[in-house]
C-alpha cells in the first residue's frame, strides 16, 4: 500500500483492480474494492484503523470491482446509474464462481453474501462533501460509458479508473474509444500531483495519459481500417498487430490474446456495425 498524500492511500498488490480510500474527519471514502474476500478482510482492518468508512465508491460495473460490495456493509456504495444497471446483470452464482477460482480460502468467508447495488446514483456529477474534504464524482466515459473519476481537489489526487491502464494491458471490451480520448483530455485539466489508474502503479506524470490516448487511438484506426478493407471478425483478429506494448497483471500470452479478442469483437462492432 502507498500513501500518496495526508488523507489519500491507494493498494496496487491485490489481484484486480486497484483500491484506494481518503480519510476525512467524518469518516473514510472508500474507491473501489478487493475482488478476492481474504483480501477485503484485510482491507477491512486497513480501512478501520483510519476510520469508520462511510462511502464505498464503485467507479465501474466490472467484477473486479465490485464483487466485495457486500462485505463492507458499513459504507453506503454510489456509482453512475449505468454502472448500477450494469451491476444488475451480476449474480450470486457467478461471483461464486470467480471467487473459487481466485481465492479458493474466501469460500468460507460468504456468510450473508450478496449482490450488493449501489444506494446513490448520478448522472453526470455528483459531489460529495466530507470533514473539510471535497470529493467530486465525474461520469467520464471509456472503458464503459459509465466510468467514474474521483477528483479530490484538496489533495490533489484524481483517481482515474480503468480509462487509464498504466503500463498494464488495456481492456477495450465494452469502451467507447472516442469518447475515451475526451475524457481523457478531460483529466489533463485536472490539476493533480498524483493519478490513481484502474490497474497499474499510481503514478504522478501527466504525459501518461497521452500514452493511453495514443493507444485508443490506435486500436480505433487499426480496427476502422480492417473494417473498409473489408476484413471479417476473424481475419481482423488474425491480422492484427500488436498493439498494446503491456502485458496484462496476470495470466500470460494466453490471457493477452483473449483480452484482444474481447477488444476487436467490442470496436469491430462498433465501427462494422455487426
Ligand atoms: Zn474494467
């Protein structure tokens, strides 16, 4: 775990995405949490010793970030609505499932386990007044349309989500790229000393978000090309070249080849419109 500022720390070890929280004088602002439940139970221990959490922020649908929602009852969740409506489509099976593949040892820590759905939704912006902090949600769309950023002002820190995968595979499987390239210009006008990626090591150099950019922006021509080639989804996908020059967190080439899969079949659509 790395604590960025005063209030602000952010864990990168745990397998998924990234965790971070802000402590105030009333309380701890949760974002995101652990997708493994033994690594929610040490999170918990973590969260208490700063406070008491008040409100767990989830920034995406996407399990990993989501899963362990339920095993901090304390902490009102809020997300973008679509984002809830996503989380609908979720089930206890499902999520079962994952946790005894990744974390065989969190089985027995489903007591009262559940879908949990976030409690407070919003559209475009929502703003969250806490102690002395400011806690701004912003819907800045890429990954999914329905991404959240946490902008803390006071401590200079915004917490990106998953429209910044830094120097680790970028997932395109449900994005929106060119509105992905607005928000991520959006961020650039963020002042901020410290940028909190979905996945990937926090990090305090803005230029990195013009790598990301330029990376979408590849994806979104090289599939636009194959597309008035005339290429199928298969020869678009055989064809393509390597784009991204990360590998993901885990799971190796085999991994890789089927995140690329899940990105052509997401833009192939898009711009095929098949
Ligand atoms: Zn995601």
């Amino acid at each position: 775990m790395q604590q960025l500022t005063a209030n602000v720390w952010a864990e990168h070890g745990f397998r998924g995405c990234n965790c971070g929280f802000l402590v105030t004088r009333e309380g701890v602002v949760m974002i995101d949490c652990p997708q493994r439940p033994t690594d929610a139970r040490q999170w918990r221990q973590i969260i208490f010793t700063h406070g008491q959490p008040r409100y767990l922020v989830n920034t995406e649908p996407h399990a990993d970030h989501v899963m362990c929602d339920s095993l901090f009852p304390e902490a009102i969740v809020v997300a973008h609505q679509g984002t809830r409506q996503a989380m609908t489509n979720h089930t206890v099976e499902a999520f079962c499932k994952r946790i005894s593949e990744l974390d065989p040892e969190g089985m027995a820590m489903l007591d009262g386990y559940h879908v949990r759905l976030p409690s407070i939704v919003y559209e475009s912006r929502l703003t969250l007044y806490l102690g002395e902090h400011t806690i701004e949600l912003i819907n800045l769309p890429g990954h999914t349309p329905w991404q959240t950023a946490i902008y803390l002002p006071q401590e200079r820190v915004l917490f990106t989500n998953d429209n910044v995968f830094h120097r680790v595979h970028t997932f395109l499987h449900e994005a929106v790229p060119e509105q992905w390239l607005v928000s991520l210009e959006a961020m650039k006008r963020m002042e901020a000393d410290w940028y909190v990626p979905g996945h990937g090591q926090p990090f305090s150099d803005r230029a990195y978000l013009d790598q990301q950019a330029q990376l979408v922006r590849q994806w979104i021509a090289t599939i636009k090309e194959s597309v008035a080639r005339g290429w199928s989804r298969d020869e678009t996908f055989e064809r393509l070249p390597l784009l991204d020059p990360y590998s993901p967190e885990s799971g190796g080439e085999d991994r890789a080849r089927e995140i690329r899969r899940m990105s052509v079949n997401r833009l192939y659509s898009l711009y095929s419109g098949r």
